[in-house]
RNA sequence: GCGGAUGUGGCGUAAUGGUAGCCGCGCCAGACUUAGGAUCUGGUGGCGUAAGCCGUGGGGGUUCGAGUCCCCCCAUCCGCACCA
C-alpha cells in the first residue's frame, strides 16, 4: 500500500471530530496539564509557515503529556478585536464582525488541516459578548478597588471610604495618582460628586487628565508599548502628546510584584530582562528644594517655614538615585509641563520661558527623539535653595527632564551625570566634582571631556559625607534628610498606568455611564454592554469616538462612557476563561480554577514582551487577590519561537536591458538584483520559462546561463508578499501532507531560534516519513508485522530512541528528536526489521509529532482505540548493556586511535593494555608517558 | 549609550567538560531506467598523492582534556533608549 497523506490525513481528521478526541473534562483522577499558544488575531491575510512552528511545538508537547497520563487542557480562540479589521470596515462600510468571522473562519480551515489536537468545545473570540461580558466585569472590580501598599493586594474602594470617614487622610499608604491630604471631618462634609473625585485618585481602573500618546491618523490615543520610535506600531502613523481625560488602569500599584513574580516563572533570562528593563526599578531619595524667593534674599526664613504644610507651593519635589552627588547640585531642572514654572518664572525671562515651553510641548514625540542629544533649554529666573548646602541655585526649564517619570523635577549634578553635563557645558554653568576614584584623585571639571558617572569612588567636597564610599554616603543622605523632614528614601518605577480608552470602535464597551460629569458603573446583572450598532466607524461632528453615533444608546437616559477598551483588555484573561468558557455566572468556576490553576506551557512569540505578558500578569495578579485566580502568575513556563524568515530569491538584470545573467558570472556586468516568486525557483534554479510567464515585463526576457542553467542569487529576509518568498502551509501540506510539515518545521532547528525558511529541505522529512511508513509493509505493498523476537540490535535502536525522545520532549529539543527518529528509522530499515515488538513503540513515540500517519498505523496495528491513549513507552537500561566498548584513545587531549576493552574492564586492566599496543607505542614515539586518565567508558587520555 | 542573545562545512544544524560536524539539504560518483526534479548505493570540513597537518568569529586563561567554563575584543540580531 502506497502511502497516501491525502487520504489518511482527512479520514483521521474528521474521525477524531466526529469522536471528540480532544474534548477535555475536569478529571481528579489525573494530574492536570496546561498547554497554551498565544491568542492569535486573526488577520486577513491568513498563516505563513512562520506561524504555526509554536503550535506544532505546543501540540507534540501537549500529546506527549496527554500520552504520559496527564489531563491535558489545550484550547484555542481569537483575539478578535482590533484596529485592522475596523479599518477594513472604514474604507469598504463591512461590519467588521463580519470580516472577523471571515478571517477566523479561515484560520480555522488552516489550523485544522494540520492536525492539532485543540478542544475546540472550548474556543471562543474575544468580541463574544458571552465573553466579554467577564472583560466589562473585571473592569467593574478594578473601578471598585484600590491598591492597599500595607497588606500589598487590591481592597475594596469601599474600605477606603470607611477609612476616610474615621481617619482622613492619616497614615494612609495606598496606590494614588497624586498624594492628598484631608481630615475625616473635610471628607465627610463633602459632597457625593466630591467625595467620588476623591475617589478616583485611588481606584484601580481611574478616569484622569494625562498625557497620552495622540495618533491623530488612528483617531485614538496608544499605550506606550503600541508607540515605538514616535510612531504608532499599527499602521506607523506619527503620535503625539496630548492632554485628555482617558481611563487607566494602575499597573503601577503593581511594579514590585510584576518584578519579583519574574524571579519565580520559568521564562527565557531575554524576556525577563526585558520586562525588568521596562519595569525599570530604581532605588534613591525624593527631596525637597525649598524656592528662594528672590525678593526676599533672607531664603533662611523661607527655609525654615516651608516644610510645614505648606510643600507645593514653596518647593519642588525631586527624585534623584545619586542622593550622595547632592554636595555637586549647581543648578535645578523642570520639564516644560512642569506645574510651578509659571509661578516662578521672573517678569524679565516670562517671553522667553514661555515661548520655549511652547515650542517644547508642541514637538511631536519623534522630533525629541530625534534630536535627543541636541541640548535646549532656558532659565526661569527663580533660584531654588540646595537643602543640603544651602546655596542658592538657578532654576532652568528643559526637555531633556521628562514630565511623567518621577516628579517632573530633577536637582542637576554635572559632575557625575552625563546628560546634566552637556546642559551645564552648553549654558556655561558650574560643573563641581564630589565623586572621585579616591580622595586625593580630584581633577579640574574644566578639563573634562566628559561626566564621571562612575557608581563607585568616594565623596570629595561633600560636607559631612566627605571621604565616604558612595553607597555609604547615600544612605547617610537619606538620614539625614529624613531628620530635616525634607525628604525620604524612596523606589521609582519606569512602568507607567495603563492608558485603557481607545477612540475607536471595534473594542468592549466600558460599562460605565455618567451622572452628573461622574462616572458610574453600570449593574453586573445587565452585563453585558452589548457593543451598539452605528451609521459609520468614524469619530462624530464633535469629535467624540464612534459609538456616540449609536441611537438612544444610553443607561436609563444618562450617556455612556463613548470610548472602547484596548486590544489588550480582552487578551488579559483569556487563559482562564479556556478553564470554564460557558459559565455564565463566574468569569471561572472555582472548581476549574482551582483544577487547572494557571498555565504549565506558554507559547509564543517574543514581541509581545513589553504588551501582554505585562497586561496579562497584572490583569492576573488582580484577579489573585479578588479571589478569583489561585495563581498570582498565569504562565509558568514560558517559549518564545523564534521567527522563520524568508529565504528570498533574486535574478540579476543588467541594466539598461531585459537581459538576465546567472549568480556567478554577473560580476562581469552593471546588474540590478530584482526579487523572483520562490515558487518558480528550486534549489536556486530559475525556472526560465514559468519566469517568462510570471510577469508581462518578463515575456521576452533573455538569459546568460551557467552550465547551461540560470543560478539565482538569495538572501534571508522578512517573510512578505512584496519579497515573493511566502510560503503558505496549505501548499506544503497538499504536496506532503501535514505530517511532514510538522516534523519538517521542527526539524529546521530550536524552536526558540530564529531560523530561515528553505523549502528544498522538505524532501528529506518527507522521504523519512516514506521510510518510515515502509518499515510496516513487506516488499509488495502489504500490511506486514512480525511477532518475532527482536535482535538485540533492534532492541537497542528503539530504546536508545526511547530514552533520546523523552529526554528531547522534556526539554522541548524537538529538532534534536526528528533526526533522531530519522537514527532509529535508518537503523531498522537496514536490518529490515518489521517487528511488532519494536515497531509498535516507535509508532507511539512519534505519534505526537506525526499524528496521522502513526494513527493510520496503529488501526493497521489492529487497535481499535486512538494511539492518544495508548501508553508511553518504558525505557529500560538493559537493552543498552554491551559487552565491548570501544575507546577513543588520545594523546594530549587528541584522538589518535581506538581500542575496544570489555565493558567490565577498569582503569587498571586498560592501562596496561594499552601502553603494551604497539599503536600506542608509535605515538609515544619513545616517550614515557606522565600520566594516564582513564574514564570507564569514555575516554583514555595519555598525556606525555 | 545600556541590556540580552547568537557566532561550528556551501546551507539548516548536532555534540551530560571526554572521538567536532550526528541528522537533513545541496553537491559529486555509481546503479536501475525511454526519461528524471523518481528510487537505491557510495562519497562529501579545509590543505595534502600520502603519512599527516589545520580546523567551532579573534586573542588570552582554567583543565589530563574546551565548541562547551572564565576574562578581553570583534561581528550580527533583538529589546530599551534623555527614566535623573
């Protein structure tokens, strides 16, 4: 019997639907295992070959275990919402439900054709109102919590009110937007409006005004990771700052558990490098810079009366991480959105701060990034007293002092910073040294080319930390302004809140609207907010987000909340909503909860470092402490695939003429290399005449070969369609079925790698996958296996196979295990073995990684039952046993010979041995040797 | 600039500190064929007729022994980038 892909492909497929193969139960019976792929949107353009290497890995590993007695969960859904499909609705009016159904539809025919096992029973999209219905239900609890920094969880907002109607503002230690301060007898004569804007300067989920990410081309603002060099990720459309009223979520709260989770998931050092970097703690001082009002030169005064209550008008608070450089302070910086520049800026520099400031926050975000290293600025006039020293310093304004990263304020050390040091070099301000190598190593800053940063060295000119090492000088800083009351050790964090609104249409609906200017939540029984039909996807007249087109879309005649959440918003959770899809009582049932926990397998790519697994970890850790998640982190282990790129081809036109010259003889001539179909190349070879017909252009085209054939030229690139070097997966699996594609693309090297796509490769998978098939049929084509004994060779190739692919699959080497599949298949079609003894282990041994195929098999085999459930094969040591073993033999560490002892042999019955062989001899060359290292079954080493 | 990763034949890659190049592609030779972009067999790191010598980006080091561990440098890729 031939081997027929096509046809055993589809009869399994549809068997295993048709039987529920993959359909996953709460089993207590069984340990749980949680095998998951990162939520795919599904764009129009359907899957390359790139996509689905991490869900072949996801599958082999997810069979394997199921194989090995686990409860495999292993779902699969969209993540449906998102701008390209609205975009599509904007220029062609489609709904973009419907072309999302489109896409998902045919992602779906494409994922099926390659045989993964998903519990599709389970699979859902993120714009089902059934599931964002627990989206809309989040957002409701994170409105109604806040963060508590004491017991370090969320609590209950309405804690906090109680709190504040015994105690004020006294003691408090909470997550909040800007710190306030009020007595319980001011919090309960407010208002209810009044009491709810106090409110929000502590809820999880907030409305405030903000500086945000404006991409007037999108029509909406942006997170900060959708933002990347100024422009916006989807589309590249430029972004600039803008203050609006947006909901944010308060990711902040939640840095320091973000970082130290890190340290207890199993993910690549890479990514959690990166979500370090981007959470990007640091550790210093705040401090406060009283102002020295310059009408009243007796700053003492001010000095002495300005700690108390009345800080935010008469002083700045700075955050520094070098409190032991604060003896160097020579002059102070605010960014231009800084809040106290126009109270202090003196009449004779108000033109000149003002139109600075004004050019400064009309930049857009990629012309300052641009021009980073050019230094601009202007002074204010004011001078601010150094807390410390007590000098009276300059004040300047610049935007080299970013406005939301600590207080918007810095105190400029020149000496030992480097961006304060070209400011202080280009404004001609004094540069004074407190940090040397050693005490007696001080320079003159008027010679220096550069800042002296070093983090290390002790304090010169410093006053009463002169002669410290500057760790130890810092802590005493921050002791000493703690005394004063002017400041504290503190810890800041790069991670900014989360900007949560979207302009835009093809997102959930905020289950919110508004009464009297404030926000309400709206019940949990009438969740969901269906999203509303509207005319057109486009912003109103007034500029308001295209659900204000909506007709009587209103809560009982008060206006919603017009804004959409991000992308991310449904992304955040999906994981545990796959434990229990259909409950509509719970976002999760404790029972599945508590059964599947939280994520063993994460699989996906790497770009997502800074977005989701940052979302998802908060959204996670929120649901932790409302009782809803058991895990605090949902994704133990995590892989990156790597990207497949593009193996382009290339022809060379000599310019001028339509006149092509092969590879190797174009350096004779002016050539331009132009992109050619992959599809009408094999192995480099330009298919002359399918090139004639590609292209209109081509039709004449003339040719100077080599050897009588066109050699192209190639190169490793981005997979895209503009670089004809696509490669669709449900062409490779109609010419070699899916079988092949799944081992072929774990063949090509290390998931987590990046590797080039080469399609000529195939062929040998495929060939194997032939090779292996005949291993079960005799030399006329017919079903044949043996129940004879196998040899012990036999027995060693399966076992040593057996041992090699758990080891593999362990640590998810499965490139490593195809070729070692290839071994085995190699070894046995040599012996011409078609035993059953042997052949029925590997055909489940390869059954995760060539489900098709083996199941075909194994019905052949006479089991009625899937090779799913069969049981996995033991290794056992014996069959490993030899008699012999055949030693490299070497000489200074390089192999010169071999010699074969018996396996029971030691060192002292080889050594003799082998100084005695006359082999032995002629490399020693007369010499005697030092020293003889022998490791039993290793290696002997003479040394001489 | 900071951080991370990677560097091995023509190509993708493999090697618990112990025989560098497994497996596959490509290439070469042969067999079978009307034919070959089918199948099968053998060969294939470089230099050398050979014995042999040289080889894992470069340079040091640890070790009986280094692709693997340590230090310095180079190249490529990725992430962050005025974060005080």
């Amino acid at each position: 019997m031939e081997y027929n892909f096509r046809e055993i492909e589809k009869k399994w497929q549809a068997k295993w639907k048709e039987t529920g193969l993959y359909k996953t139960e709460i089993d207590n019976n069984r340990p749980k295992y949680y095998v998951l792929d990162m939520f795919p949107y599904p764009s129009g353009a359907g899957l390359h070959v790139g996509h689905p290497l991490g869900y072949i890995a996801s599958d082999i590993y997810a069979r394997y275990k199921r194989q090995k007695g686990f409860n495999v969960l292993h779902p699969m859904g969209y993540d449906a919402f998102g701008l390209p499909a609205e975009q599509y609705a904007i220029q062609t009016g489609q709904h973009p439900a419907i072309t999302t159904e489109q896409n998902v539809n045919r992602y779906r025919e494409q994922l099926d054709k390659l045989g993964f096992s998903f519990d599709w029973d389970r699979s859902f999209k993120t714009s089902d109102p059934d599931y964002y219905k627990w989206t809309q239900w989040t957002f409701i609890q994170m409105f109604n919590s806040y963060y508590c920094n004491q017991a370090n969880q969320a609590r209950p907002i309405s804690e906090l009110a109680e709190a504040f109607a015994a105690n004020g503002t006294e003691g408090l230690d909470v997550a909040q937007t800007k710190p306030l301060e009020f007595t319980a007898g001011e919090w309960n004569a407010a208002s209810e409006k009044e009491k709810q804007e106090i409110l929000m300067n502590y809820r999880l989920a907030y409305l405030a005004d903000s500086w945000v990410n404006w991409c007037p081309k999108l029509g909406t603002v942006l997170a900060n990771d959708e933002v990347v060099n100024g422009l916006s990720v989807r589309g590249g459309y430029p972004v600039e700052r803008k203050l609006m009223k947006q909901w944010i979520l308060r990711v902040s709260a939640y840095a320091e558990r973000l970082l130290q989770g890190l340290d207890k998931v199993e993910w690549t050092d890479s990514l959690k490098e990166i979500q370090r970097n981007w959470i990007g703690r640091s550790e210093g001082a705040a401090v406060w810079f009283p102002l020295a009002n310059p009408e009243k030169p007796d700053w003492k005064k001010i000095y002495m009366g300005c700690y108390e209550g009345v800080k935010n008008e008469m002083a700045f608070e700075i955050f520094t991480t070098r409190p032991d450089t604060i003896f160097g302070v020579t002059f102070m910086v605010l960014c231009p959105e800084h809040e106290m520049i126009e109270t202090i800026t003196t009449p004779e520099q108000k033109a000149e701060v003002e139109a600075y400031v004004t050019w400064a926050k009309n930049r857009s975000e990629r012309e300052r990034q641009a021009e980073v290293k050019k230094v601009s600025g202007v002074f204010t006039g004011a001078f601010a007293i150094n807390p410390i020293t007590e000098e009276r310093i300059p004040i300047w304004v610049s935007d080299y002092v970013l406005s939301d990263y600590g207080t918007g304020a810095i105190m400029a050390v020149p000496a030992h910073d480097s961006r304060d040091f070209a400011f202080a070099r280009h404004f001609n301000l004094p540069i004074r040294q407190v940090v040397a190598p050693a005490i007696d190593e001080v320079s003159n800053p008027d010679t220096w080319e550069e800042s002296m940063d070093s983090k290390t060295g002790v304090c010169v000119n410093s006053g009463f930390i002169t002669g410290m090492p500057v760790k130890e000088a810092g802590k005493a800083v921050i002791a000493k302004i703690n005394d004063m009351g002017i400041g504290y050790g503190t810890v800041n964090y790069r991670l900014r809140d989360a900007i949560f609104s979207r302009q835009r249409y093809w997102g959930e609906p905020f289950p919110i609207y508004y009464k009297d200017g404030m926000p309400y939540t709206v019940p949990e029984n009438e969740l969901p907010v269906v999203l509303p039909e509207v005319d057109q996807y486009l912003p109103t007249q007034t500029g308001e987000p295209p659900l204000a087109r909506a007709k009587g879309w209103t809560w009982n005649g008060y206006p919603r909340e017009y804004s959409t959440m991000p992308g991310f918003a449904g992304s955040s959770a999906y994981y545990l909503r796959y434990m229990d899809p259909k409950n509509d009582k719970e976002l999760v049932s404790k029972e599945a909860d508590e059964y599947w926990q939280n994520v063993d397998l994460y699989v996906g790519g790497a770009e997502h470092g800074t977005g989701h697994l940052i979302y998802a970890r908060y959204w996670n850790k929120f649901l932790f402490d409302i009782g809803v998640s058991c895990k605090d982190e949902p994704f133990q282990k995590l892989i990156n695939q790597g990207m497949i790129q593009g193996r382009s081809n290339f022809v060379y036109r000599i310019v001028g003429t339509n006149k092509f010259v092969s590879l190797n003889l174009r350096k004779e001539y002016e050539t331009t290399p132009i992109h050619v179909d992959i599809n009408i190349v094999n192995n480099d070879v330009l298919d002359i005449e399918a090139f004639r017909n590609w292209m209109p252009d081509f039709k004449d085209a003339e040719f100077i070969l080599e050897n009588g054939k066109y050699i192209c030229g190639w190169e490793i690139e981005k997979m895209s369609k503009s670089k004809y070097n696509v490669q669709n997966p449900d062409d490779l699996v109609e010419k070699y079925g899916a079988d092949t594609l799944r081992m072929y693309e774990m063949f090509l090297g290390p998931v987590e790698m990046a590797k080039p796509w080469d399609t000529n490769g195939i062929e040998g998978v495929s060939r194997f996958i032939r090779k292996f098939w005949k291993l079960y049929f005799d030399g006329e084509g017919n079903f044949s296996v043996s129940d004879d004994e196998p040899t012990k060779g036999e027995w060693k190739s399966l076992h040593k196979t057996i041992k090699k692919i758990e080891e593999d699959n362990e640590r998810f080497s499965f490139n490593t295990a195809v070729s070692a599949f290839m071994i085995c298949v190699n070894e046995l079609q040599e012996a011409k073995c078609r035993k059953r003894a042997i052949l029925e282990p590997l055909c489940i041994l390869m059954s995760a990684y060539a489900p098709h195929i083996t199941e075909e098999l194994w019905s052949l085999l006479g089991h009625e039952e899937s090779i799913l459930k069969a049981t996995y094969p033991t290794y056992n040591e014996q069959y490993m046993v030899e008699d012999e073993y055949l030693y490299p033999v070497s000489f200074n560490g390089k192999m010169r010979l071999k010699m074969s002892f018996p396996a029971s042999f030691g060192p002292k019955d080889i050594e003799p041995k082998v100084l005695e062989s006359a082999d032995v001899q002629k490399w020693l060359d007369g010499k005697t040797p030092k020293k003889v290292i022998i490791v039993p079954k290793k290696i002997v080493n003479i040394v001489f």
